[in-house]
C-alpha cells in the first residue's frame, strides 16, 4: 500500500482503473432530461429489445412524453405518488420517464405482492396513480376503495410484444394505450394528450422515487431517493466503465433483474438510457431465454443475483451459448458465495464481479471496475465520492481500525433524503458525524482492509436475502399468527446455495391444536409474495425462550444457521417441508 497523502485515509483510490476518478461532478438536472439527451443523440437506435419487438430511444421519448400529458391532464402533478407495478416490460420505462418528466415520485411496487402488501404501500405512500398489467387489476381494483388511488391505468405484456396484441379493456380502468396515442378515438373519460407539455421545475433534491425496504423492523420503509440521488449514481456507476466502450455505441444490456428493484432501476435502466445501450428485456427469468438471448444478441454486460448464476451453471449446455463472449458479469442484490464465484470463472471463463448497495444508496456504493484487482469474498471498492468508515456496533460513533469488524456506514451523494415519513427511523439510518457530513448507518457488519476492500461479515441480524429480495421475519411471523392453530412463530433464513437463503419458520401449536406444514404454506401463500414463503417449516413442542418471554432466534440460527444445501442444485427443483 501506498503512503502517498493523496490517499490518507482513503487506501481505495490507489486502486481505481486508470480511468476512474476519485471525484465527479454531477447534473444539477431532472432524470428526465436523461432519456431526452439520448432521444437527440442517438434517436434512431434500438432501445429496447422485448418479445421480438424493438423500440428506439426516439420512441420511448415520445411515448413518456404523451403519456406525462395524459397524466398532467388528470390532474398528476410535482410532489403527487403514481405507483409502478409492472414486471420487465417497455412500458415501465415510459411510465417511469412519464411520472419523473411532471415533477411526480415513482413508486415501486413489486407485481408479484399479494393484496394485503399492496395496500400496505399504497395507503403508507399515498399514490394518486397506479400503472399496472390487465391480469393485477382486480387485485388493485379491490383495495382501490382503501387508497387514494383515483386512476388504474392497464397494459399488458403482449402489447409490446412482436406480435402485439390489443389490450381487454377493463372496467373502472384506464388503458395504457390510449394515455400515449392523442390522435386515439378515446372514450370520453379519457383526456386527450396535449403536444404541450407542463413546464415544471425540478431540483436535485426534489424527490423521484418512492423505493421500499423494511429495514430490520419489517415494517416497510420508503426510501426518499431524489433526482439528484440517482443522477450521481448513474455518474459514478457509468465513471466505472471504461469510456472507450461507452464512446463505441455498442453496449448491450441483458436485463433480467427487476426495474422495480433499485438494482435495475438505476443499473440497467437509467446507466443503459445514459450511454445509449440496447436493453435486452426479459419480464421473468427463464434459463432457457436467457441464454438465448447470450447467444443471440451477445450482451457486453450483465447484472443479476447469484441466483440467476447458480442456475446458468446448473444448465447442462451452458458451455454452448457463448457467456465467454460477454465483456462483463455482476453479482448483486445478496452475497454470493465464493465457491460460485469460483465455478463461473473456472467454467465460463470470465470474471464474476460482486457489488454491494442498499435501497437507501440509490443503490450502489461498492464494487470492482473492470481492470482492478479482484479480492474474491469482498464486495470491492468504494465508489467516486463515496466515503466509508466501520464503527463500534455499540454506539456506532467510534471509528474502528482497519481490520477490526463493525457498522459499516457510507456517505456520498447517492444517499437518500431519508424515510417517507418517519422520522424517528430516518433519525436512527441518518446520522452526523464528528465531520460534520451525514452517514448513512447501514446496520452491515463489515471489516475493510489495508486495501480499502471491504467484506461484509453478517447481514442485518434478522434480515433474510432470497433471490436478492429482502424478507423480513416479522411480516413472515404476522401472517404465521392470524392462523388459529399457532401459538409461538419465529422465521429465520437457513443458508442455500442456490437461493442465497431460505425462510424457514419455526412453529408452536396451542394446546390441543394442530395443522400440517403444507397447511401453514398454504396460508401463507395467501397473504405473502412466493419467494417470502417459508420452504421450510419446524414443528416443536415449544420455541428457546428468554427469562422475560422473548423468542431467542440467536440459539434458532446457531441450530440452523451452518447448514448448507447440496452444491449447484437443479434450479427446479423444490424445498422440503419439514415437520
């Protein structure tokens, strides 16, 4: 390591690729104006790739456009929440360019969200809009009447397909298309689309979206992301590649992981509109697809979770695809485990990098540019202007000494503005330091070392990762207590190689009752999302209690925490239902 004074306190930035600068300068501009210097730019390219259809970067400007009129025209205006629950499609991004064009905050809602986790966002955010798929209507129709929702506009996945198809309408609902076709016969409810858009000013720090998380507490939180939030991250996450590729105009993004999820949000989407790569659009993750589209199309880039990785390496042709044709691969959303980083490179020939960031982080703040030495195991180096110290887990203000293990906290321009009205929670996640800059506590333990590369020792002590998407015990453990069989419910993750983790949930039944594990999934499943349903379920006579009555899940994880699945498993196969 160096002692040069250029890096006091910052041993990162001798590791940088050659490109890479230690500080940037960022656009003092709505999001918006992202998509329209890429719509001059380059207008006649291929944006999207979805379904055997391509859009050009000219086209989505021109319907984010009609549609932000349409929106403005029913009364969509700066500050107003309009939901988002679409999977992959090219209608998420020109409903999300629409909402950011007016000044509006994205929601983020995922489509797979069972009624009752709708409503909880819905009624928490506010939302005056939603835009969702024909098929989730009646789900959001039937909580309508609970929110504050007053327009449910509907798309379908095959209406941008190659073999587009029109759209059923659906009662109490507007259509999608109609928002973004002005010379449209509409119905009459529907307003016509000016060519006259509103004019209205956006600053940095007015907020652009709504990006939910539970924390550790499982209550759901909306992260404040704001344009110039994102803005930055989209600079610092495009200062990490090479410029000679972004010059070139070739790149191609293999885009599997979900818009609704900050990691594609702002790593596929906004980084991919900014330098003018093609998307290639997958609204569900097929093995078979995918590696289709590797072959077809040749992606330069591809971000998704280690479990995307694992299954690909399950494949049994995936040496027949040409993934040692893609420039570069990247792993985030959960830790991947070394030994399948390992695999991927020894088999496919090219490196898998790792990343690390959170929600409140818009969301990147580590990772490995592409010509840096890799530490496997770690999530990199900081990104431009991202400073990071680890503290005293106590106090959380005492700063530790390289190699010593605690709260890793992070500062930067990426960070949010705080939680969406609550602020004693954004108070305890916010805090300023003895430098007087705000440090953004992310509740990770983590040890940096002489290098600046950090690993991330344990996760938040209750939070559990499946598919790169956070399950949160209590909400888990709510559902398991509205069945009247349970008395006692503790969820935990049990490590597993091909999902990262799995819930497991440990039960206790009232006294002479009982019930099978299938009937405790299958209630759950009708309150949770699939993949925040418990695929395992331990049937006790009672649960390890503390002297005061409180579930000790420290002695649950100790019991279960070192167990480990069988290596690389068949991606379909399932997980057992113990009792």
């Amino acid at each position: 390591m160096s002692d040069h004074s250029a890096y006091a306190g910052r041993p990162w930035l001798e590791h940088y690729d050659y490109w890479v600068r230690a500080h940037l300068t960022y656009p003092g501009r709505s999001l918006a104006d992202l998509l329209a210097i890429t719509a001059v730019e380059r207008p006649d390219r291929p944006a999207t790739q979805f379904l055997g259809a391509q859009l050009t970067f000219l086209d989505l400007k021109r319907r984010s456009d009609a549609l932000a009129a349409s929106l403005g025209a029913l009364g969509i205006v700066k500050g107003d929440r309009v939901g988002i629950m679409l999977p992959n499609c090219p209608q998420y991004i020109i409903a999300a360019f629409a909402v950011l064009r007016l000044g509006a905050v994205v929601v983020n809602i995922n489509p797979s969200y069972t009624a009752r986790e709708f409503l909880t966002l819905a009624t928490d955010s506010g939302m005056r809009s939603i835009v969702t798929l024909d098929a989730l209507a009646p789900l959001v129709l039937g909580s309508r009447a609970q929110t504050a929702i007053e327009h449910v506009i509907v798309t379908s996945l095959a209406e941008y397909s190659g073999d587009a198809a029109a759209v059923p309408r659906v009662e109490s609902t507007l259509a999608f298309t109609d928002l973004i076709t002005p010379s449209r016969v509409r119905p009459q409810s529907v307003p016509a689309a000016s060519p006259a858009l509103p004019r209205v000013s956006i600053a940095p720090d007015d907020l652009a979206v709504l990006q939910y998380t539970g924390g550790t507490t499982g209550s759901p939180k909306g992260a404040m992301l704001t344009h110039g939030n994102i803005w930055a991250n989209v600079v610092q996450t495009e200062s990490w590649t090479n410029p000679a590729y972004v010059l070139n105009g070739n790149e191609r993004y293999l885009v599997v992981i979900p818009y609704f999820h900050i990691y594609a949000f702002t790593v596929c989407m906004m980084v991919g509109l900014r330098i003018g790569a093609l998307q290639i659009i997958h609204h569900r993750y097929d093995p078979e697809q995918v590696l289709t589209s590797i072959r077809d199309f040749v992606p330069t880039y591809f971000p998704a979770v280690p479990t995307v990785f694992v299954s690909l390496l399950s494949h049994p042709k995936v040496s027949e695809y040409g993934l040692d044709r893609v420039r570069l691969f990247n792993s985030g959303g959960a830790p991947c485990p070394v030994e399948v980083l390992e695999e991927f490179e020894r088999r496919i020939g090219r490196p898998l990098n790792e990343g690390y960031g959170l929600s409140e982080t818009s969301p990147v703040t580590h990772s490995t540019s592409q010509l840096a030495f890799r530490k496997l195991g770690s999530i990199g180096l900081p990104f431009p202007d991202t400073d990071m110290k680890i503290v005293d887990v106590d106090t959380g203000t005492r700063e530790l000494p390289i190699g010593e293990a605690g709260e890793l906290c992070v500062s930067g321009p990426q960070v949010m503005r705080g939680y969406w009205n609550k602020p004693d929670e954004s108070a305890t996640a916010l805090r300023r330091g003895a430098d007087g800059r705000i440090w953004f506590h992310t509740g990770d333990i983590a040890r940096m070392d002489e290098d600046g590369y950090t690993s991330i020792v344990q996760r938040k002590k209750d939070l559990i990762i499946v598919d790169g998407y956070n399950v949160y015990p209590s909400e888990v453990e709510a559902v398991l207590y509205a069945h009247p069989s349970v008395r006692l419910a503790a969820v935990i993750g049990v490590p597993d190689t091909y999902h990262g983790e799995i819930v497991k949930a440990c039960i206790a039944f009232k006294p002479g009752a009982s019930a099978t594990a299938e009937d405790l999934i299958a209630h759950c499943c009708t309150g949770l999302a699939e993949y925040k349903v418990p695929k395992l379920v331990e049937i006790r006579e009672t649960l390890p209690m503390s002297a005061v009555g409180k579930i000790l899940y420290r002695i649950l994880r100790d019991e279960h925490g070192s167990a480990t699945s069988a290596p690389l498993p068949d991606p379909a196969g399932s997980a057992t239902h113990t009792s």
